[in-house]
C-alpha cells in the first residue's frame, strides 16, 4: 500500500484478512496527531462492518439529533431525525476524528507493517511483477501494488499521464475541531448563504468539527485564518458565532485551509498491470456529500473481496480488471453529483440563491432521504453480484 490513509489503511486491514502479507509505506514521519473530522455514512460503515472493523466501538458512537441544512439566519431548509435515519439505513451516520480512526485502523494491523517515513518514488511493474522504489533506496517486490497515494497521486500521473489531471472548484476550506460542551449543540448542519458555507459536525467523542467555504481564486490565503472566518461568518446565525469564539482560542495551525480540487475527468481504468488505484488517488471528490473517505472504503473493501486470497496471485490482474469494472462507474456518478452540490450551495447571485433555498424547503423530508439511498445503500454496488452478507473475508 502506497499511503497510510484512511483508504490505504482500509485496504491493509482488508487485504490482511484475506491472507495478505501487506507493507504500508507512509511518506509522512509519523501518524498525524491533528485534523479534522471525517463522516462514516451508512456505506461505509457496512463495509467497514464487512472486515470486521466497528468504528463506533473504537472512537465514540455518539449521534447528532438532527441533520440538515440551514440558511445564514438559522431558518431550516431541510431537516432529518437522525432516528428516521437509521430505521431506513440500518444504521446512523456517525463522525469521528481522523486521527483516531486512523489509529484505529492501524491498531488491526501487524507488527511492523507501517511504515512511517518510507516515501515511495516509484513503481516498476514489469514481467507480472511489480518493485515499488523507496526514497531511502530500499526496494519492495510486490504481487499487488494499491497505490493509495492521495488527490495528486504521482503514480496517477505516472500511469496515466495524458489525464488532465485535477480540476479547481472555485472554492477553499477551512477545518478545525473545538470543544464546546457548554452550547449543547444537537444537530449536524451545514448553512448555505450565498458564496459560502459553514457546517457544524458533533465528532463522536463529544466535540465539534467545524467546516467552512469560500469562493476565492486558487492559492488565495489570509494572514489569519482565524479572522477570516469571524469576518466571513461572524454574524450568521447561533450558534456561529459562539463557535468562531472558540476558534479564536485555537492556535493558528489548529485551523486547516485547502483549496478544493476534484479530478477534472474520470480515469480510463483503475487499474494497470499490478498496480490498483483506489480513493482520492482513483476519483478525487469534492466533499459536498461527504463521500470521499467513504468511497475509499468501499474501494478497498469490494478490492479485498475480488482478489484471490494471498496465495493465489496468478489471478491478480483479472481481479484488478473486475475492480475497476466494479468501481469506476459508481464512484464516477457519486464525484460528479458532489460537485453539482457544490456548486448549489455556492451560488452567488441573490435571485438564484433565493430560489434554491426555496426549491429545497419545498422537498418533503422523505423525498430528501429518498435521494440519498443510492449513496446510503451503495454498498456493495450493484454490479458483479456482491454482497455484504457474502463477503468471504
């Protein structure tokens, strides 16, 4: 596995339990002890569910109430019982912090299968196999490289190399976690106004991640993050700014911004000889329906599941070839959506704001969670035959 992130991680833990002797080669010189959070919608927790993982049980299985979407003066646009929620998924989406989840999942591992600090360079997939170049000069022969490496993989680029690459959305992000026990916030939302957005997360451990968006050109970045939010947000409606209060106290490394980029098209395979693409590596998103880190569960679980189990390489590159089969598709329709919605939730223009807000608050709530079943029920897709309940892991 070339990454230690949530989907080169999910993939290790997959991959072990389906007899796999799996190296993750992290360039990063130890695990990351700040972030943000990451939301676990009801797919992904199915099929973290599938290799045996319990998030909830590992980092906190607190709920928010309600979630839904609000304008800037706090008036409901949509909302949804979280209760409602589970009754027709199964189970309620959950947050966590990254960090912790991370650490959970590289708690199910071997010892000494991560490696921090092990920066891969390249991989020479050559004759059936495949030799992953490390940056300390160490090489790694391998019978499957899943390249796990990020939004601007470089063996994307490497394999793929007449891509176009990644696409600007037009907007930045600014993320950071907050203790607020005091303001009893019960709801996960997230606040269209018009060219931002602001959104509140319970984390399941008791605190609160917060998230906020911007339409600026690439690269645009304030002396002070924390100042820029309170200028942008500071009077919207509670309890915003009770929180940017608390973000105040924060140091400002604690407050994360990056531009938003997706890939700008879908990539023609997942897959090339050895070599499997999977995450944001595969089909970067934009995060407006929060399915980045979810579609690379997915990815690496449905992976585990079509490969042979450790002892039956041969078969590799037909399973690789039944993955992107499996996968490209699926996350293809779930990246473009997320930048239609991205683009709802940023519109500028007072008359075309008004009407989107005005075209939500008149779905009917049942509807809204209707439309979230293709998401929510995506796992496993649809194609192929598989099924959770026959996962042989």
């Amino acid at each position: 596995m070339v990454g230690a992130g949530i989907g080169g991680l999910t993939a290790a833990v997959a991959l072990h339990c389906r007899g796999w002797r799996v190296t993750v080669c992290e360039r990063a010189p130890e695990p990351p002890t700040t972030g943000a959070g990451i939301g676990l919608a009801p797919n992904a927790l199915r099929a973290l569910e599938a290799i045996g993982v319990d998030a909830a049980r590992a980092v906190g299985s607190a709920v928010p109430v309600t979630m839904g979407v609000r304008r800037s003066d706090g008036r409901w646009l949509v909302r949804a019982e979280t209760v409602d929620m589970a009754a027709r998924y199964g189970m309620p989406p959950i947050a966590v912090p990254r960090p912790a989840f991370t650490a959970a999942l590289a708690a199910d591992l071997p010892p000494k299968a991560l490696r921090y600090g092990t920066e891969v360079t390249g991989v020479d997939d050559v004759m059936g196999r495949s030799t992953v170049r490390t940056a300390a000069g160490q090489d790694l022969s391998a019978d499957l490289v899943v390249a796990a490496d990020g939004i601007r993989s470089p063996l994307r680029r490497a394999y793929f190399p007449d891509h176009p690459g990644l696409h600007y959305i037009g907007e930045t992000a600014w993320r950071t976690i907050v203790d607020a026990p005091d303001l009893r916030i019960p709801s996960m939302s997230e606040t269209w106004g018009r060219g931002g957005r602001f959104g509140v997360t319970p984390l399941a451990d008791g605190r609160l991640y917060l998230y906020a968006t911007g339409l600026v050109p690439p690269g645009t970045r304030s002396a002070d993050s924390r100042a820029e939010l309170r200028r942008r947000f500071g009077s919207w409606h509670d309890p915003i700014p009770a929180l940017l209060e608390r973000v105040q106290r924060l140091d400002e490394a604690d407050v994360l911004q990056n531009d938003l980029y997706d890939l700008a098209a879908p990539l023609p395979r997942l897959h090339h000889g050895r070599i499997v693409w999977l995450g944001d590596a595969a089909h970067a998103m934009a995060p407006n329906l929060g399915q980045g880190g979810c579609q690379a569960i997915e990815d690496a679980v449905i992976l585990a599941h079509l490969l042979p189990r450790g002892d039956g390489t041969d078969s590799v590159p037909a399973a690789l070839a039944a993955y992107t089969a499996a996968r490209r598709d699926r996350t293809n329709a779930v990246r473009a959506r997320a930048r239609w919605v991205g683009r709802l939730g940023a519109l500028r223009n007072p008359l075309a704001a008004a009407a989107r807000d005005l075209a939500v608050r008149a779905t009917p709530t049942r509807l809204a969670l209707r439309g979230m079943d293709d998401l929510f029920n995506g796992f496993p897709p649809g194609g192929g035959g598989i099924h959770r309940d026959r996962l042989p892991l």
